[in-house]
C-alpha cells in the first residue's frame, strides 16, 4: 500500500516539475490572466464552494469540533469574495520572475548578473482554513512556481472544490494544469513522503500549529521555510519617549492577542520604572493582560505575577506578558538574544547610539524602533502578499512575499570568451 | 563516550555563539586588523608551520597515500605566502556586514528596509588542503561568523598550527578568540554531532569528495550549502558562430580537467553537425579527451565510443565528454534540464532570441552565452574571494562569497507608530 502511495506522491511530484518547466518556456502574461480567470470562477461557483463547505462543516460538528475551529473552516461570500480579490491583487503585483540585476563588465569582458527565477516545486502543508488553497496557488502560480496544496482532512471537500476551478483557470489561460495539484488521499503518511522527495521537490512551507511543524521538521529532506515562535519584545529604553512607550507596548500586546507578531515580553530600563512602570502596568492590565513580572517589578505592581525563568522564553498567544527592569542597554540586547525567538524586537528610545546599536546588534527577523511589533507583516512591509513569516535563518527570513519564492541564478554574456 | 563528546561539541557551539554575538557589539574595523594579522602571523612562523606540516607529511606517507594526495596536503614556502595574500585580500573587500538596503516610507509613515548581517556560526568540513583553514576563517571572520573548523585527520598537525596563528591574531585586534575554533579530537562522530545542533550551529558547509558530502547531507540537522556535481554542457547552437563554439568547446572541456565547471557533455544543433562536428571532434581528441558519442553521430567520428544512457548524466572529471546531435533549441534545453546536475550550462548562438530563451529557460546556477563554463568561479564573476560553489536552490546558489555567509534581516524605523 505505502508503496503504491510512494510512486502516487513520486507521480505528483514528477507532474509538478514537468509543468513548472513547461511554464519557464511560456509568456509570462499567461500568468496573470490565469490568477484573473481564477478570481471569476470563485465567485462564479460560489454556490458550488459554498455546498462543498458544508459538508465539512457538517463533518466538524459531528466529530464536535470547537466553535474557533468551525469558524476558521467556514466559507460565506464574503469570504468567496475575499478570496477572489486576493486573487486579484496578486495579478497587479510586479513580476518578479526573470529580473536581471547586477549586470556589469568585468576585467575579462564578460558580464556578469543575476536573474531572479522560481523556487521550482513547492509543497504547502496546512491546516483548516480553506482560503489558504487560494492564497497559495496565487502566490505559488505568480512567482512562477508548481504549487502540490495539503489542506486539512477536515476541510478536504472545500479545498478540492476550490482547487478544481483554480485548475480550470490554468487551463483557460493555457497554462499547464499540473502547475496546481491537491493531494487529496486520507493517507497521512502522504505528507511524509512529500518532504522527502529532495529530487521533485524544492521546498516545503508548513503553515500550522505546533504539532505540524515539529513533525515537518523532524521528517523533511526537502529545505522548510518554517514559521516557529514569535516570542517578541518591546524595550523602553533610558531614553524613551514616555508617550511613544506608553501606547507602543499597549499596541505590541494588545492590538491582537494570537498573532505571531504580538509583544510577549516587557523589558523596562532601571531609570524609567518609577516614571512608567505602573502606568504601562495599568494600561495592560486595563485590557485585561496579566503582567509575569521580574522579582525587582513584582512587588510594585498590584495584581502581577512572579515570572519564573520559563516565562522570558513564552510565546503566550494570549493576554500574558513578561516583564523584566534591566540595568542597561547591554542587558536588554542580551536578554533579547537569549531568550528570544528570533521574530520581531523593538527599542522605545530618542537616543542615536542607542537605535543604531539595538538595529545592529539584535539578531532577530526584525528589529525595529519607536514602532509597534504587529507591524512585523508583509503587506505592512510592502510585499503586496504574505505566504507566511520565516524564521529561517537562510533564504528568507521575516515576512515571505513573491520575492521569497524565488532565487537567483548568474548568468554570464560573451562573446567568444574563453579562461586564460 | 559519546556524551562526553556530545558535550565537548556543545561547548565549541556554545562558546562560538557568545563570540559572535560579541563581535557584533564590536566596532568593525577590528576585523580587517586580524586579518592583517593572521597574515603576519602566518608569514613570521613559517618555520613552525612546516615543521607541523612534515608531522602530516610523514605519516602520508607512511599509510601509502598516492602523489596527488601528498602534493594536496604538502605546504611550502609560496603555499604558505599565498594563503597571507589570501587574508589581506579578504581584508580589502567591502565588509558587506550593517548593508542596509530599499529603507523606504511606507504609507502608514514608517521606514521599511532590511539589513546585511552575519549567519551566525558557520562550521566548515573540509579534507586534506591545509590552505583551507586560512581561507575559510578568513572569509568567515570578514563576514561577522565564527567558524568551527574540522579538516581532514591527516592533515591535523598542519591545520592545528594554522589555527593557532589565526586565533592569536583575533586575540591581538581584540576580537573574541573562539570566532575560530578548530575540532581537534580525532573521533569521526564529532563531525555528525556538529551537524545536528541546529540550535547552536546556522549553516554547515562541507568540502570535500562524494563520500563526505553524501554522508553530511543525510546526516544533517543543519541547512548545508551544499557542492554537489558538475555536469556542464555546451549547446552548439543552429546560428552559433564557428570560430566562437570551437574556441569555447575546447576551452570549457579542456583548460582544466578536474573541475566542477569543466564541460562534461556537448550538444550540437543538427544543422550545424556537417560542418561543426569533425573539427570540433578532432581538436578535443588532440587534447586527449575521448569522445562518447550518441548514435546520429558515433559512426562519424574515428575513435569515439557510443554514449549509452549513463554518460549523459555523468561528472567526469577527466578526459572525457558525451556528445549529442539535437534537433532544436528545445530539444538541448530539455536534455539540459533532464541530464545537467543545474551548475553551468552555456549556448553558443548569435540568435537573439535563442539566446534569451536559454537563459530564462535553462535552470542551472549559472547560465551563459558565448563564453567558457570554466568562467563559473567566485573571482572570475567578482566576489573577490570563494568558499565553494553552492547546488542548492536556495539561500544561495552558484559561487559563494562574502555575501552567501550572510543574511537580510528587516528593519523599521517608527516614531512612535502603531498598528491601527
């Protein structure tokens, strides 16, 4: 049986490559009519979509799904819609497939640049939502990729329905079909043989909780662009602003409370706790967030918590933070490093040195000043789309937009040129 | 054993870790002052260095290892001159460590750009070249990195005694000393460990023959930038010029014969065939190189033997090259993109439009037009400097410089801003 789903996935994989090829030799304008007719046909069959949905509404309910989990699963027409004018936006986007740069003699009188070209195959894993089928095939056919979608088992009969007219758009267009396939067996062991494939298969992107992403990890062959924790800070600086501390740390943690991006740590210069410590205390505590403080803030703030040394390295996704006064700039900068994710930091202060040395000398996605992490996102950063935020070190790191789902090959010019 | 192993290894990453992110706090011209230094150092203890080096030497010898080996391992006086000049070059490059690059407004008012930094640590496993141990830190330093370094067991007294030059001169421009580290134990096993801690270690890159880079891409936990095959080919275009692809064959077949960008296959347009194929043949067989024919036109050429399936993927790395008549452009793209192990692939054409479609369409990390494969090298496309030659799709692909050893990280610039 395992290997008769082994030469299914290898078949798949195959078809992929094929088809990914086979658009490198087309026009590229195909593309953006192919994401235009893809728009039409959701809305077109929203009927269809809608029905498909149902079924797994119906599906959840029985096997008592949550009330959170039914409403990520759950299509309506705005969504349909949503969907459709996401499809859209991504066909406005510039192309980025192809882009020389760099181009330029040297001594030899060759030229040498880059081009920017797609990744090549790419496998996307994820969990309920059924929008993401859409998003991706978008993103994926755009930046010039084969995209193999894994949805949810739960939302199989949405995905399916979705994929079918995405399909069918690739084909109006004149684009090969197989640029797009749902992998659609109940075997969960497909997954597992997907990120193995290092031959048909050029990167993986899981998009999911924690449970997915650790088994993705343990099991890929195939590179990951992977998401992990954002375990964020904010530090109010010697030299803070107090107005700019006040209602960035409020933003940072409260804005929205599950998002990857969302403040989870407080770290307040000695020489300011006087001054801000119980008024952002209060503001937080005002919006409900339950303050896990260090053993100098603790007894100062009514109603907090004493943090324990687990608590510097959570990613709470809820109305928790940390906090912790720290002596200088130096230990801010440590702290960070330390206990950290690697995802989003940012400095409240008016001081020069300080903002250089906070932008260089933290190693995180992104590092920030005077502004609020939730701002960690790629339409916030201009990418015009978002596949996911990587916290990868190499590649892509932060926010993965096209750019991200592309490389850059050297191409070299001559003109008989031969090594001496 | 192995704990205590697993232990010592955990020490080396911890310790290069902490002097990383030391460095960063660093100013930065103390980077370019060790590498001035580790050419001093190198330069003044001369004696020393080949003193160690006879150790290696010796016992080569003793275990039977053949002349090229020896040759590979043996430092002399100019070896040992080349690998200073080696360091000051590196010294002079730009130090692409703090880049910051497309720092633009958003609409929401803050700045939105991203930010060259360092990997982070960097362990590099290499076989017998001594030379390797200067280079490698040397770029890795210059890049903001710290480097553990594991050479191959014969050449340990030689490469120990580079080290220690290399990590006093750290020491004199006051830099942290375990930047550089080199793994000394002889237990085989340290080199799986290193590989698996992903949290200790960013990137491993690996030098050396077949067995160690199969053994290290199954075994690691680490990205790995990765030097896998060079099959290369020339394409003998329909419109190519005469002069230019016989030049150009010769050349990327035989300037060098070892070599990763060497041209291990040869396709020649049909049309061309009757005029191209007999001196093309002959001035490759003057050279030596034994010719692997496919069926149109094995019975043509005196002395060539007939390609079977096997030669069109094959990595000679010696006087030898298949060959094979095509019928179209599309037909020697295809062959490319099946049988090429995507390093360097080069078409000779005067065909404008030939030549922008292979360049889009050939899915190699280097593609070229009119010009020699043999020009696929860090130097010759001006990084200034190479570590190796990156297969991987991504992160970074063909010839690796300082800029491969690092990453983007995002910045933002706010005052005040948040998230409405």
């Amino acid at each position: 049986m395992s290997e008769d789903l082994g030469r299914e996935m290898e078949h798949i994989g195959s078809k992929a490559r094929n088809a990914q090829r086979r658009l490198m030799g087309l026009a590229p304008d195909g593309k953006n009519m192919a994401l235009h007719y893809m728009a039409e046909f959701l809305r077109r069959d929203t009927g269809d979509l809608l029905r498909a949905n149902r079924k797994d509404l119906r599906m959840a309910q029985k096997c008592g799904r949550d009330e959170a989990f039914i409403d990520r699963l759950r299509l309506d027409e705005a969504r349909i819609e949503k969907m459709a004018e996401g499809l859209e936006q991504i066909a406005g986007l510039p192309d980025p497939v192809g882009e020389i740069t760099g181009l330029a003699y040297r001594p030899t009188g060759i030229q040498v640049g880059k081009m920017r070209m797609p990744l090549g195959v790419i496998v996307m894993i994820y969990e309920s939502r059924p929008n993401v089928t859409a998003d991706a095939a978008g993103l994926c056919v755009k930046s010039g990729n084969a995209a193999i979608l894994r949805g949810g088992s739960e939302s199989l009969h949405s995905n399916m329905a979705i994929a079918e007219r995405l399909r069918a758009a690739l084909g109006k267009a004149g684009l090969p079909l197989d640029l797009l396939q749902y992998v659609h067996t109940a075997d969960r062991e497909a997954v597992s043989i997907l990120i193995q494939m290092d031959k048909l298969v050029d990167v993986v992107i899981p998009r999911g909780g924690k449970g997915l992403l650790a088994r993705i990890h343990k099991e890929a062959k195939v590179p990951v662009i992977m998401h992990l924790d954002g375990n964020c800070h904010v530090y109010v600086d010697r030299d803070a602003d107090s107005g700019k501390a006040l209602k960035i740390v409020v933003n940072a943690k409260t804005q929205r409370l599950g998002t990857c991006n969302t403040a989870e740590s407080l770290l307040i210069h000695r020489d300011r706790a006087d001054e801000l410590l119980l008024p952002i205390a209060h503001a937080l505590q005002e919006k409900g967030i339950e303050i896990r403080a260090c053993p100098a803030s603790f007894p100062r703030i009514h109603g907090a918590r004493l943090a324990t040394e687990e608590d510097y390295g959570m990613e709470y996704l809820g109305p928790i933070i940390s906090l912790k006064i720290v002596d200088s700039l130096d230990e801010a900068i440590g702290h960070i490093n330390h206990y950290g994710s690697q995802h989003t930091e940012s400095i409240i202060t008016e001081n020069y040195t300080h903002a250089r040395r906070f932008l260089r000398e933290v190693d995180s996605s992104s590092v920030m000043v005077n502004a609020s992490t939730r701002f960690a996102d790629g339409f916030e950063y201009g990418l015009g789309a978002e596949i996911g935020i990587s916290t990868n070190r190499l590649h892509v790191r932060g926010p993965v937009g096209l750019e991200g789902l592309t490389l850059q090959k050297w191409i070299v010019l001559g003109d008989g040129h031969i090594r001496a």
